[in-house]
C-alpha cells in the first residue's frame, strides 16, 4: 500500500523519532509500504517522519542511482558490494559522518522540484537493526554516504534546507515559502 508523503510545512517533519523497542507485524507492514511508496516516488530514501510518524526508522535504496552516482560500502573493513545490503532498512541506527566534506546535489520527496547543493562528510559508519531485529555495522561512501545522513537526518526532524548555506536557501526562499504555505493551508482544510 503506498502512503501519502507529507510536504514541508507539515508538522511530523520536525519531530525527533522514538526509538523501536520491537518490531511488531505494524511495523514489518509499515517498512513493506515505506518501499512501495518510495518507488512509486522514484526515491532513493524515505524515513518514517515523511508518512507522518515520528519513529527511528527509514529504508533506502540506491541501486537505482548507481550509474551516475555510484556508492561504496566496507564490511568488518573491507571493501564490499553495495548490493550486499540492499534495499537497506534502518531501525534505531547511530551514525558518525567521517572524512572531508563533499558537495552534491539533494532532493527530498517531502520538497517536490526542490534541489540544492549540501555540503556533507563523505563516508558515515552506520549501527542499526535491519528488519529482523540484527545489528548491522558498516561503513558507507558515496551517494549511499548522501542518503544515509540525509535521512538519519530526518529521523532528528532535521531536514535539508537545515544544511544548506544561505545562498542556496535565499535562491530557493519563494518556492519554499510556497511549499509551506501551501502545506499549511491543506492542514486547515482537514
Ligand atoms: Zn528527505
């Protein structure tokens, strides 16, 4: 079943999500629908905030992007195959971003149309629970280094504009207020 992903204005966006204690029947359905609604969107990530819940929880798949924008991934320290982990669900993960920060282009399902240039560290070490309750650990770099931060990002309530520098932000100030309001008014009407 494909969710409705809510826009910037909306208020889930902004909450911190609560940790998974256990991963309920509710929960192995709600990460089967984050998928659906992902591809349907032709995303490459969404976090449980973006359906309007705030739990520690997103799922990711890049291998859609992989031509263009390729990935790397270490396991226990070595070099391993991306695909080896994919999709990738992650529930509870810490991470720490590491390396000097690299430019690239981000969008985000919940800002339609909406891109901009972020700067962001290159590789993240990742600890999370995949979907069956196991502890998973590895290194990622590339777009899947992107997309991770991004939406352990979201899971914070902290979204992509946040990171952005001024510039960027005032170039896209109009469609953003547009965005908000627009959200906003479609709160009111339900
Ligand atoms: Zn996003």
């Amino acid at each position: 079943m494909t969710l409705e992903v809510v826009k910037y204005g909306h208020p889930a966006l902004r909450q911190k999500g609560a940790l998974i204690e256990k991963i309920t029947p509710e929960i192995k359905k709600l990460i089967a629908d984050m998928f659906e609604t992902m591809r349907a969107s032709h995303g490459i990530g969404l976090a449980a905030q973006q359906v309007g819940l705030a739990l520690q929880l997103t799922v990711i798949d890049v291998r859609e992007a992989d031509k263009e924008r390729p990935s790397t991934i270490e396991l226990k320290g070595k070099p391993a195959d991306v695909g080896e982990i994919m999709p990738l669900v992650l529930i509870n993960p810490q991470i720490k971003p590491l390396g000097e920060s690299v430019e690239g282009g981000e969008g985000c399902l919940s800002f339609p149309q909406i891109y901009g240039d972020i700067s962001r560290p290159e590789l993240v070490d990742v600890k999370a629970l995949d979907e069956k309750g196991k502890v998973i650990e590895f290194r990622a770099g590339g777009l899947l280094s992107r997309a991770i931060q991004h939406e352990v990002d979201h899971l914070n309530g902290i979204l992509f504009i946040d990171r952005m520098s001024r510039k960027t932000k005032e170039e896209l100030r109009a469609e953003l207020d547009e965005l908000q309001a627009a959200t906003k008014a479609e709160l009111q009407k339900k």
